[in-house]
C-alpha cells in the first residue's frame, strides 16, 4: 500500500457524561487537528460515523463551513475502521493531501436493542432469543474453550487484565482494579461468561489527521506510518452474530481474513508486532483473536495470558488501553479509539500505559456484527 501517515490524534473522554455525541466528535477532531498543527480550512476530505448518535457530516455546523467533502459511514462496529479506509483512499487515490477520520458514539443505558428487520431476518429470529448478543458470544467462546481447553479462569485473567489497563488510562470509563476472582462471582450472564467479564455500551468519540507523505515536514505532530488499512465482511461457512451456525467442514473467519489481508498489504508479520489491539466486546473474544490474527496457534491462549506476554510489560502487549471492557463501546468510535491508542504508544506518549523500549510496530482489529471486520498495521 502506498504510504499514508498519520500526523494528528485526538480522543474524549469514555464512558457516561452530560455531553452530546456530537460534542465528543467535534472535541476530538479539534483536539487531532491541534496536535498535527493543520487548521479544518486545509482539510480536504472528511469521513465519519456513528451508531446512535447522528450524522457526522453534519459536524462541520460546528467544524466550519468550508465545503469539505464529507462522506457519512455506517458499518456496525467496523465504522471506524471502514471511515478509515476511506480516508486512506481518498489520499492515494489524489481527491487530497489531507484528510479527517472521526468515529463516535452516544447509547443509552442497557443493552443495544438491534431489530431482526435492519440485518436481513425475519422477526421470528428476534421472538426467538437470537438478537442476545450475549447469547451468541457464550456460544461461540463455549464451543471455543471445549475444542481447545481454554478454562473460565483465563477468561477472568484477560478482564483483570483489562481492569488494570483501564485504571492507568485518564480517558477510560472503567478504572477500578477487578480481580480474577471478583470477575468469576460477578454473577453468569451467558455461560461462561459473567457480568464483568462483557463491555458496557458507551460514549466517547475519537479523530485522526491524515496526510500523504510528502506534507510529513510541514506539520506539527509527530508522523506515524499506516502501513495497511483493510476491511473485510463474512464468507460461507462463518459463525457471526446474527448467524450463529455450525456448517460441515472447517469454519471461516472473517477476523483471520482481516488480519491476513492487513499484514500481507504491510509487508509485515505478526511476529514482528511489539503492541497490538484486539476487539474483547468480552473476555472470550479477545481470547479467540489471538489466534484468529495470527498471534499464536489455537490454545496457545491459555499459557499466554497466565505467563502475563499479554500484559504491559509482556512479550505481545494486548489492549493497553484497557480495551473495551474497560473503555465501554460507543460503536462508531471503538475502532478509533485502537488506532489512537496505538498512535499514542509508537509516540512513546502513553503515560502510565506506556510498553517499554519504544515500540515500532502496532496492529489494531476491531469485529461486528454480522460478520464484519477491520485492521491496521502501523509502524513508527
């Protein structure tokens, strides 16, 4: 892929509060275009969404009216992800020089409350219990665990982990330590999994500044190379939320597609990754991508994270944000908030957080519903 870098980062708060969706939004592209030193007038292209929140596009009330081209983007939890790839393109393709990236998100309290009707079912499927999406991850890290001895207590150490992560993090809504065992008594939602060991829905917003690589010495923050930006959906044969079936035959999966395609356009391997973010809507999912990205072999989970490698200070630093557990999920935003936080750590500017002897190589992979995914592979 040809370079494409990423000058500027800004990110709100996470979490509950009085502000508006659109008010994170539009902080944290003010915030990402103060730290690449770039005014809105000299964007040329802007790409952004959201879930619940409204439309993006319609930032620029706020932003400036300059007439900036900008194209709304709705993919489930893949938003971001897919608002990136946009921008990435608009900058090779020569539409511009310069280009914002924003992802946020305002739900309500409770659970999300998707209709059969929006993803292509038929309403029974919804009378049916099968729109939980609780249910489908139980079931999914269930058959998971059985096939490849994966035990309830792992799940509990990546939540912990997840936990303290949060607590080192200013911009996380969860920052209370949890222990392993306060995690497994948290109460069963869908077996295995318990109370604590799911992220909540959420708020928060975050933003990039894009730039092609010969503006790298006439802005201000420090440039970051995006090595590869994909997305990619479900094919035959997956088990995904809203589709949770068992063909004949190996399963597909739309996470190991992702991440394939990212590290092949990179020109990097996963063994060179020194931080990565992986999508943990709950513990399990974390667990499973993994593998499914490349980072070790089904199984190989279970003496990974209790020999801490996935820890801060580990051999493969995993969700050092405290990832979704931690940060909650504001759809549009959750893709984003990856990418910023891997920004953050290949500046060597993560604070507390901060993976030791300077990282040059991150990967960040986000999943959603009903099938859907995106990575990046980032290098500094």
């Amino acid at each position: 892929m040809d370079e494409v870098l990423i000058v500027g980062a800004g990110i709100s708060r996470f979490g509950r509060s009085e502000a508006t969706g659109r008010r994170h939004a539009v902080d944290a592209v003010r915030t990402a275009l103060g730290d690449a030193g770039i005014p809105w007038s000299r964007v040329g292209a802007a790409f952004g969404g959201s879930d619940a929140a409204g439309l993006a596009d319609t930032l620029v009330a706020e932003l400036g009216l300059t007439g900036v081209p900008f194209v709304n983007v709705k993919n489930g939890c893949a938003t971001g992800g897919s608002a990136l790839v946009s921008a990435v393109n608009a900058i090779r393709s020569g539409m511009t020089d310069v280009a914002v990236v924003v992802g946020f998100d305002k739900h309500p309290r409770g659970a999300f409350d998707p209709r059969p009707q929006d993803w292509g079912l038929d309403e029974a499927y919804g009378r049916d219990g099968l729109m939980v999406t609780t249910q489908f991850f139980g079931m999914k890290i269930q058959r998971y665990m059985h096939d490849h001895g994966i035990t309830p207590r792992t799940l509990a150490l990546v939540a912990e982990k997840a936990y303290r992560n949060g607590s080192l993090n200013p911009n996380a809504w969860r920052r209370a330590k949890l222990s392993a065992d306060e995690i497994l008594d948290s109460g069963m939602v869908n077996d295995p999994l318990t109370r604590f060991m799911f992220c909540s829905p959420g708020e928060g917003a975050a933003a990039l500044v894009l730039c092609s690589p010969r503006l790298a010495g006439s802005v201000g923050g420090e440039p970051v190379s995006l090595r590869s930006a994909v997305v990619r959906s479900r094919r035959f044969g997956s088990f995904e939320v809203f589709s949770p079936w068992i063909p004949a035959g190996a399963l597909t999966s739309v996470s190991r597609d992702a991440a394939t395609a990212a590290f092949e356009l990179a020109g990097i391997g996963p063994d060179e990754v020194d931080v990565c973010q992986l999508q943990d809507t709950e513990s399990g999912a974390e667990v499973m991508h993994m593998a499914e990205c490349g980072f070790c072999e089904d199984g190989e989970q279970e003496r990974w994270i209790r020999s801490g490698a996935t820890e801060i200070g580990g051999a493969l630093p995993v969700n050092t944000d405290g990832g979704c557990i931690a940060n909650g999920e504001p759809i549009g935003a959750s893709g984003l908030r990856q990418v910023h936080e891997v920004v953050q750590q290949l500046r060597g500017r993560a604070g507390d957080r901060q993976v030791p002897g300077r990282p040059s190589v991150g990967f960040t992979h986000v999943y959603g519903a009903p099938g859907v995914s995106a990575c990046t592979v980032l290098a500094r």
